[in-house]
C-alpha cells in the first residue's frame, strides 16, 4: 500500500476559458498526522484544486509531488491518484443508495475481484470500521442511514481503497451540529492514525475546531497558509473576503413597535409526515411585526414539514395559517398576495428554475398577482427585464444582466437573486429556511443583513435554520422543534442548552 | 449503392411529384411532431402520438361517415378537424388524468394507450364504422365535402400545420402559459413552489399535445387516404419523437426537421421501388440523424458552460 508521506503542490495554474484563471500559481503542501484545512469564499478555487489533487482535472501548469517525488501529470487520473493513495469524498454522495455499506466499498473497487463474497465483504468492511473506528452499520443499505453515517461510509470508502490523504469537499454542509461535531472526532482519529486530511470549509467555526493548518485561497491564490491556532475568526474572515467583516448591527435595530396582533400566527397546525418523528403535531407559534423568531431543530423533526405548508405545497391535516389577522389559503399565490414571503436555501424549494434567465426566475414566483409582468395574456419582457435589472443592481448581484441563465451564476449570486425576489414588494412576514446553506461568508452575511434590515423595517421574520450560531446571532426569540412539537427555549442558553433541548433531554 | 442514393434523393426531391410526395409525408410528421415538442418541453413524455392519431383519425370517420354525411363543406371539414382534434385530446387527457390524480407515469400509459388506439380502430373497422359493402375492413370513403382541400395531392392540412408552428412557438416562449409550461419542465419542484402546479400543467399539456397528434389523424384520413383502415400509420407517432428531438424541442425548428424525414419517408418508398432497397435502410438512416441530433446537442449543453465567463464552483 502506497504511503503519503507528503503532498506538495507547487504553482498549480488552471484556466478552463483562456484568461480567466481559475486556479493562479496555488502552492500548498499537506504531511501525515496533520489536517489542512483549505479555505475560500464560492469560486476561490477550493475544488478546482482538490480535483487536480484527486486527479479529475488536469492542471495547465505546476508541479505535483506525493511522498517526494514529482508524478507525472501527463498520466495524472483519478486512477493514478487512487494508486498514490489519494482519496476525496464529494459533497454529493457517490454511494449506490440500494446497496449495503459493505456492498458500497466493494462496489467498483479495483482490486476487487471478480466474484461477490459477501461474508468477506462484511468482514473486511467491519474491520475497517474497527481500525479507524469509523462507526456504520456495515449490514444496512446506504438508504436507510443518516446523512452523518452515509458520510462515514464514504470516508471508509476511500480509506478501503487504500487512501491516506484524505480531501473533504465541505463535509459539514449535510450533517447536523452533532453529527458535525462526531466528525471532528472522526478526523482528528484519522490524524492519529498518519493520515493526512484537506478539510474544506467556508466556516470559521470548523477550522479552528480540526484543523492544524490553515491554507486561505481567494480568487485563485493563496493569501495566507499559517498554523490555526495563530488566527482568529476575525483574522480568517478578512483574510477570505479581503476586506474587513464588521460584526452585525444587530442591537441597533428599531424598538418593537407595540402591535395589537401577530403578523404570522399558526394555529393547530399538524400534518403527516415524512417519518414519524417529523410529522406536526398541533403546532402553535406567533412572529410580531419588526421580530425575528429562530425556529431551531435537528433535520427530520418536521422543519420540511412546516416549510412546505408555509410555502403553501403542502396540505396540513388540521390547523391554519394567518397572516396580520386574515385566515390564508394555503397556496403558493395566496400566500404570496397575503404578504408572506418564502426564502430557502435549497436551489429547488427557493422555486429558482435552472435553464430560466434571471428574468424569468424573477418573475415566475406571484407572477400573476403581479400585474407588472403579465397582462392580457402576454408577458411584459420589458417590464421584466427592468425591474431585474434594478434589483440586481441594489443587491449586488454579479453579472447584474438579467437575460443570463441562473445556472452560471454562483450560488450566492442565485440565492441573492431569490432574495431580491421575495423581499421585492416588502412582505409583511419572511419565512426563511435554511437561508445562507451552502453560502460563502460574504453572501451569507449580506443574507443575514437583509433579514435585519426587514425586521428593522418592521416586518416579521420565522428563521427556520439547522445553523444554531446562526440563529443565536440573528434572532430575538428561539423556539425549538423537536418530534414536531414546539419547545421554548430559555433566553439566553447557550449552544450546549439548546443542544440538550434539541436532543429531547431537557426543556420546557 | 449509389443507385440506391440516387432513388432516395431523386424520390423524395428529384421532381415534383417527389416533392409532392414529401410534403405529403412531411404532414402528419410536422403536426405530431410539434405534439411531441410542447410535450417534452413541459417535461411529460408523451410516447402516445401514435394512439392519439389514430384516436383522432377514428374520431374524425365518425363524423365524416356516419354523424354529418350530408353537410356541406364550410361545415364539414371543421367538424372532421375538430373531432380529430377532440379524440387525440381525449386520449392524451386520459393520459394526463391518470399522471395528475395518481401519479401513473405517462411514459407507460400513453404507449399502452396506443395499443387501445389501434384496437379501438381495429374493433371499428370491422364492426360499425365497416364499409357498406362489408368487403373489406376499412370504412366508407368520406364524402367529398369531407376532404380537405387539395392543391394536386398536398392537402390544407400542411398549411394549417404551418401556422400551427408558429402559433406554437409563440405560446411556448410568449404566454404566460408556455412559461409555467417551460418552467415546469426545467424544474416540476421549483415550479411548485412558485405556486404553479406541475399536475395540472402535466394534464393540460398531454391533452393539448394529444389534440395536435390527433389533429394529424384527422388530416391523414381527410387529406391523404378518404378513409380509415388498419395500419393508417405507419409509426409516424413514433417517428414524430425523433422529429422533435433532431428540432430541439422548438417549434419552428420541427418545419425542417419534419421534411427531413418526410424526405426520408417519401425517399425510402422510391428506393425500395427503382432500386430494391429494404425501406428499413431509411430507418437506419433516421436512427443515424437521431444520434446525430443528440450527439449535437450534448455538445451544446457543454458549448456554453465551457465558453461562459467562469465555470461555477465550490457550488
């Protein structure tokens, strides 16, 4: 079995369009027992360059060494890096959802042979689990595991086929905070036992809870590669954007304007449910005018469930909605007419449609309440293109052209976009699910200043998010959903306090 | 060989009455085609063309053969193209019903549809809608003022289906319904929570894409054959797929595209003729411009990401 003693790196420069580099003489070096973590914003280059290191792109220039010596980039594949125990596990999951974990480590494995053993498989898979102490149920389809477990299967994947220098593309954007916390376990296991890990990040938090090492990339270069623990969080934010991060102002929001009613109030609301424990069960929450609630939760304890019949996609089985003291039907429009907004972070939920312009993205959500886009049967491209344009222009959108397809925009650019969408008109309430999931700390911040300047504005925002700092940072009450029902929280608890009421153990 | 390619050109543009030919062939693959085309593009895959036509071409004997034999022309032919039109919907729609209130996917219902369709000839033409004579499985002739009208042997028909394209074009990229339509397509989840509904878009979109398939039904019995026998199509429900392929889904595009196979058809039928050729050569070919099409347009998906401004990343 190969052994990594070192990667390095060396003036690594990719341009996939001729003059615009993605990837500018980046140079980054990784030892065994250590965990590099490889920092950027969306579109510094974090995965071009791990993909060159996993040999799925082909750098134009540079040199790479494994264990010391240059390999021949000409032969460079995901081939020959699996053979020089490199080893990456994507953000997407690339397991065969049908088949065991034993199966899975099998599956397309080239050293395998041709026949199935499946009493050898489990062994081995077993083993493998023991020795990095990588806990999964070998036995159990990838289906039936938590996002947390599939993970671990993927890392034991790699680890199966001979990898010791581990890359992680984001692995914490799926998982839970606990599951998030297990992982660090696993990794700095990992580390014990002379791998090498490149952890992938965007949050600061992370990387000062794993990483040794800290490599910052921004727009193609490396600004910065220093030991993690001579770096704040501040240090690391304006080293990642460049530019200075102030904290939120948040406290210097207008004072609560005494309102007579609740701006969103939900009454007895229960539905089915994807799983047991995820189905609602009489639900009852009011958001005031010019407050954020922060609706807290572990996945899968019914969030779906009330984003869905917020969003109006979803049928509840009692209960109803009702928006500044009216009774709302609930649809998409009608709620949409009624004054409450809805915001996700997933691409899909958001209602942004890939393959459509800007334009047409802008357009496609309250379209036909919305007289400005679609009169006598006809759309107003014009008008369209217009009121885009501007809203692209006040959020900061890039490229702010409003004929270009959503798709070749960045995440954080298309989540901007819906944003400006659902923020257009000032809605009384805004439902915000999840909504900086998958944003770099730039986009994520303007996100989060945007659902201050709405609650400074008056309006009512339910922040439903699995991000705890987040919620802490930015709401002023906090509710948490567990087994679909409603906990109040304590003002003032700490993440550890939620986490105990999150889990089921404590809590009113 | 060269022979062969010669019958094959000189049969479907070597004169004018191969030309004449081709057109006619070009007909019922524009209209099924333009079907097939609003149907992928709102993500419903309707493979039932065919039973829609020959539900539409049933539809349209009926009117022509036994409910309005006496009536005159102005009043006829409409009436043949609209219950053409009706019968195609009525199969589509069912399609439709199925998907939208229990989730039955199209793709199965509308091929075993066809099967129905064919049957459902199949049971009228040897029962009720039988000629007189009781020779031969095969209806009455249509009245003359059944017909559609016919410049030497092109029919109305291929006029009307031009216009079709057009207005086609304009409702998918135009109106608001192409739009939900379109965006529907791209993405049924997002769609919904945009608050369009990808069921009722699903139903309204098979039924309107069966009304254009059985339209071309009612055209071929009322423009080409003056009556309907079994084997009235030869497929061309299922070759209109590879027609709105090849045109990329756009309407305007399915014109060449259904010529070019209208070519293919009229061509093959002459080749077989002068030169001996199975017409299953033709098919050869038209899966050979089928790969085509699709090798061309993957390289279109890529053309753009790989030529825009920076390949989206990390995201």
């Amino acid at each position: 079995m190969p052994r990594v003693l070192r990667a390095r790196l060396q003036g690594i420069s990719k341009a996939f369009v001729p003059g615009v580099p993605v990837l500018d003489g980046v140079s980054l070096d990784v030892a065994e027992g250590e965990v590099l973590a490889l920092l950027g914003e969306n579109g510094a280059g974090k995965s071009t360059l791990m993909n060159v290191l996993s040999g799925l792109v082909k750098p134009d220039a540079g040199v790479l060494e494994l264990a010391g010596e240059p390999v021949d980039l000409a032969h460079w594949g995901p081939r020959a890096a699996q053979g020089h125990g490199v080893g990456m596990v994507h953000q997407q999951s690339a397991l065969v959802p049908a088949l065991t974990v034993a199966e899975n480590l099998r599956f397309g494995d080239p050293a395998a042979g041709l026949w199935f053993r499946p009493r050898a498989e489990r062994r081995v898979a077993a083993a493998l689990s023991r020795r990095f102490e990588l806990e999964v149920p070998v036995d159990r389809r990838v289906e039936e595991l938590s996002p947390g477990q599939r993970q671990r299967a993927e890392i034991l994947r790699a680890l199966g086929r001979g990898a010791r220098l581990l890359i992680l593309d984001e692995p914490t954007a799926v998982l839970t905070p606990n599951e998030a916390t297990a992982l660090f376990g696993a990794v700095r296991r990992l580390r014990g036992a002379g791998c090498a890990v490149i952890f992938i990040s965007h949050k600061l938090g992370e990387v000062e809870a794993v990483a040794d090492r800290v490599t910052i990339l921004r727009r193609g270069r490396v600004v910065a590669s220093v030991a993690a623990r001579e770096l704040d969080a501040h240090e690391l934010g304006r080293l990642m954007l460049g530019r200075d991060l102030p904290p939120l102002a948040r406290r210097a929001a207008a004072p609560r304007v005494a309102t007579p009613q609740p701006a969103l109030a939900i009454r007895g609301l229960s539905t089915a449910g994807a799983s047991e424990a995820s189905r609602l069960r009489g639900l009852d929450l009011e958001v005031f005018g010019a407050e954020i609630v922060g609706l807290v939760g572990i996945d899968g304890n019914g969030q779906r469930e009330l984003e869905e019949v917020l969003a109006g996609v979803r049928r509840p089985s009692a209960g109803e909605v009702v928006v500044a003291g009216r009774r709302v039907a609930l649809h998409p429009r009608a709620l949409r007419r009624a004054g409450l907004a809805h915001l996700s972070g997933d691409r899909e939920s958001a209602g942004l449609v890939r393959g459509m312009t800007l334009a047409q993205n802008f357009i496609l959500k309250g379209s036909w309440d919305d007289r400005r886009f679609f009169r006598h049967g006809r759309i107003d491209h014009a008008a369209a293109w217009r009121a885009t344009r501007a809203a692209a222009l006040r959020f900061g959108i890039v490229p702010p052209d409003p004929e270009r397809d959503i798709s070749s925009l960045s995440g954080g650019n298309a989540q901007k976009l819906a944003v400006a969408r659902e923020l257009d008109g000032d809605p009384l309430v805004l439902v915000a699910v999840n909504p900086t999931r998958g944003l770099d700390v730039g986009s994520a911040r303007f996100v989060h200043e945007q659902l201050l300047a709405r609650r400074a504005a008056g309006g009512a925002v339910l922040l439903i998010s699995t991000e705890l700092d987040e919620v802490i940072a930015l709401a002023d009450r906090l509710v948490a959903l567990v087994r679909g029902e409603l906990r109040a929280t304590p003002p003032g608890a700490d993440r550890a306090a939620i986490g105990a009421i999150l889990l089921g153990g404590g809590g009113a | 060989m060269s022979e062969a390619l010669l019958a094959l050109l000189s049969g479907s543009v070597g004169s004018l009455a191969a030309w004449t030919a081709t057109l006619r062939e070009t007909a019922p693959l524009l209209v099924t085609g333009l079907a097939v085309a609003l149907a992928f593009r709102g993500g419903v895959w309707n493979i039932g063309a065919e039973g829609q036509l020959l539900a539409g071409a049933l539809c349209a004997t009926v009117v022509a053969t036994r409910l309005c034999v006496g009536a005159p022309a102005l009043v006829l032919v409409p009436a043949v193209a609209l219950a053409g039109a009706l019968g195609g919907a009525l199969f589509g729609g069912l399609a439709g019903v199925l998907r939208a209130t229990r989730g039955v996917s199209e793709v199965i219902s509308t091929i075993l549809l066809n099967f129905v369709a064919s049957c459902l000839v199949a049971l009228a033409i040897h029962g009720p809608l039988q000629e007189v004579a009781r020779a031969y499985p095969k209806s009455d002739p249509f009245p003359a003022a059944a017909m559609l009208p016919a410049f030497g042997r092109v029919h109305a028909g291929l006029l009307v289906a031009l216009v079709l394209a057009f207005g086609l074009q304009g409702l998918v990229f135009r109106t608001p319904f192409g739009f939900r339509l379109r965006a529907v397509g791209l993405a049924p989840t997002a769609a919904r929570f945009a608050g369009i509904s990808p069921e009722r878009i699903a139903l309204s979109t098979l039924a309107l894409s069966g009304a254009l398939a059985g339209l071309a039904g009612a055209f071929e019995v009322a423009g080409v054959t003056g009556q309907l026998y079994e084997g009235l199509s030869a497929g061309t429900g299922y070759t209109a797929i590879a027609v709105a392929l090849l045109a990329r889904l756009q309407p305007l595009w399915v014109i060449p595209s259904a010529l070019l196979f209208g070519a293919l058809e009229a061509g093959a039928a002459a080749m077989q003729r002068e030169a001996g050729v199975p017409a299953v050569v033709t098919q050869v070919v038209q899966g050979a411009v089928i790969l085509l099409a699709v090798g061309l347009s993957i390289g279109k998906r890529r053309g753009p990401r790989l030529l825009g401004r920076a390949l989206p990343e990390d995201a």
